[in-house]
C-alpha cells in the first residue's frame, strides 16, 4: 500500500486522478490532496471519504511520507516542488509539459513504451505526455509495427478541458450567454482562450514559436518520437473547438510498406486500450459524446488513400482527461509497483 499525493487536487485533471484512482483500486494506504493556499480546506472525495486539501510546501512530502506524487498543476508548479518530493523519497508521476523532454525523465504511454520507467531512477521522476500525443501514439505504434510510418499529418479538434477547469466554464458560459440571446455578452466572457470559443473553432491552441508551428503542434511533434523511439515525421495543425472534454484527430500516415485497410483494423483491434468503430453503412464512426469517460482510443473512418498506395487515414477521439491525463498517469503507477 502506497501514500499516494495529489498536486493540482483541484484541478480538472487532479479531480479525475481521484476517480481513476478509485476505479482501478489503486494500493492506496493515504491519499493527501495537495493545492495553493487558496484552495486549502476545500473537500475532495475518495471513497466515501472526504478529505481535506492541505497546502502544498517544499516539507509536505517528507511529513506525509508520500511514496508516489502526482502533479497536475502546471510546469512552475513542477519545477519547484517536484524536487521536494523526491528528495524525500517520492516517484514523481508529472502531467505538465516541464520534465518532458529531459532526457534523464521517461515519457510514457505504459501501451507504447513500457520499458521506459526503469529509467525513473535517473531523476525520480516519469513524465506523462501531452493529451494529443497520447491519444496518438496508442493509435500510431501498432500500425508502425506493421506498416513502418515515415511521415505523420494530424489535425487535431481539441476539447476545452485540454485548458482545465476555467475553459469549460468559459465555453458554458458562453453558451448560456447565446442560449439567452445575450449575443454582446459572448465575446465578453472570455479570458481563457483568444477568440470566442462558442460556435467557433480556433486554429491556436498554446504560444506561437517562430517556426510558425505552435508549443501544442510543438509537444506532437517532439513527444511523439521520444516515446515511440522513432523519427517519424510528424506534421500537426492543432484546433480548439467547441468540445467538452473529448479530443478528435485526423491522422494520415505516410509509410513504407503499403498499407491495407484490413490488416491495419486487425493490428489497431489487438491493442487493449483501442476500440475500432469503423462501419460507414451504418454511419458508425468515433466521435467525443461515445469516447466521454471512458479509457479506450476509438479509432474508425479507416481508409486507404486514393492515389498512394502507402498512405492510410484515420480518426480517432479520446476523453482527454482520462486517456490523455489522469488514466494514462494512473497505469504510469501501476507498471511502476509492478
Ligand atoms: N495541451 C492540451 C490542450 C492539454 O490544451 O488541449 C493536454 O495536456
């Protein structure tokens, strides 16, 4: 048994790790609920129980004697207080983007690259991926086992929730506000994301560098090879749209075997984390409201390019809190005490 701690016990994602956590009867000895000072006394629930949420300081880890930290509050958050942890004898299982490409920290997706914990030594910590990335590696590395993929072109339809707590409110707000016919009170509700999210899409998600790509297309692009030990070319647009908490991807990979629809349904079915819908006589296709609180990939609209026999087409959608975060932080734990 484990005494487990929350960093972010608040936040969307800190909320579902208490869930997921629960759901898959993780060994918890402790649960400690760890936020800013703002957010302390607010009550958290984990099994019945309600908790209280303790201020998060350099000494908590030592004190509670914590063997497994999760932080889900942001990458200064991590930079500050993950070495805290460790010091006082803590894996560090870090959501945000900060340790992510340090070699000396694993980046894992525990279907992909498994292996890759036993590296956690080197630091003390294990790094869990960007949404998008996750989502998209589970669906890549079984058809590049089989097809070998060269080059990746994805276009993403990201969730508010990929923003946390304050961008789904801000997209209910805004729809509260149209539902009312409050059309000038729209646009003032924003604070989140750049543009009216309501009935809008916004090809923008994350800082702009000066390759024009964003940190989000950024994030898939580098991720993606460090944890599939690859260097496959990825190609990402990423687009925030009017979604709760589920991301969308079309994907199109360029390989060098040829590829066949057939075989690439069979080695994405194999996978336990992959659910293929995949029926166009019966319009059945993935899509956010089926892939809602649930663990798996679901993947379909499968199909081969019309000129280039190499080249095959997807979609895929997961809940991105889940999948993308808190699950996919919750098996990084569970392979760890394996
Ligand atoms: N950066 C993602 C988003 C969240 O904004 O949707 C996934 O970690």
């Amino acid at each position: 048994m484990y005494n487990v701690a929350i960093v972010g016990a608040t936040g969307a994602v800190g909320e579902e790790l208490f869930r997921v956590l629960e759901e898959y009867n993780f060994p918890v000895k402790k649960l400690v609920p760890l936020a800013s000072a703002r957010s302390v006394g607010k009550e958290v629930e984990f099994k019945g129980e309600t908790l209280k949420v303790k201020e998060l300081t350099c000494d908590v880890f030592e004190k509670e004697e914590i063997d497994i930290a999760f932080f889900s509050a942001g990458g200064s958050v991590s930079a500050k207080f993950a070495p805290c942890a460790v010091k006082a004898g803590a894996v560090v299982i870090d959501n945000t983007s900060y340790f992510r490409m340090d070699k000396d920290v694993p980046l894992v997706v525990p279907e992909v690259n498994p292996e890759d914990i036993a590296l956690w030594r080197k630091k003390g910590i294990i790094a869990n991926p960007n949404c998008s990335t996750i989502q998209m590696v589970i669906s890549l590395a079984p058809l590049h086992k089989e097809f070998n993929i060269k080059r990746v072109e994805v276009a993403t339809y990201q969730a508010v929730s990929g923003a946390g707590k304050k961008g789904m409110e801000e997209l209910f707000e805004q729809m509260r506000a149209i539902f009312n016919f409050k059309l000038d009170k729209v646009v003032d509700e924003r604070e989140v994301f750049q543009y009216q999210i309501a009935l809008n899409v916004i090809p923008h998600i994350d800082k702009f560098m000066d390759n024009g790509f964003t940190r989000e297309e950024m994030k898939m692009v580098n991720e993606t090879n460090k944890i599939m030990h690859s260097n496959i070319e990825v190609a990402p647009t990423c687009v925030r749209v009017p979604v709760l908490r589920s991301h969308s991807e079309a994907i199109t990979i360029h390989c060098e075997k040829e590829v066949d629809v057939k075989r690439a349904r069979e080695v994405l079915e194999s996978f336990e984390d992959i659910k293929v819908i995949d029926n166009p006589e019966k319009n059945e296709y993935p899509m956010p409201i089926i892939a809602t609180d649930t663990d798996y990939v679901y993947v379909g609209r499968i199909r081969k390019d019309l000129f280039d026999n190499k080249t095959l087409h997807f979609f895929n959608v997961a809940d991105q809190l889940r999948v993308g975060a808190a699950t996919n932080a919750v098996r990084i734990a569970l392979k760890w005490i394996e």
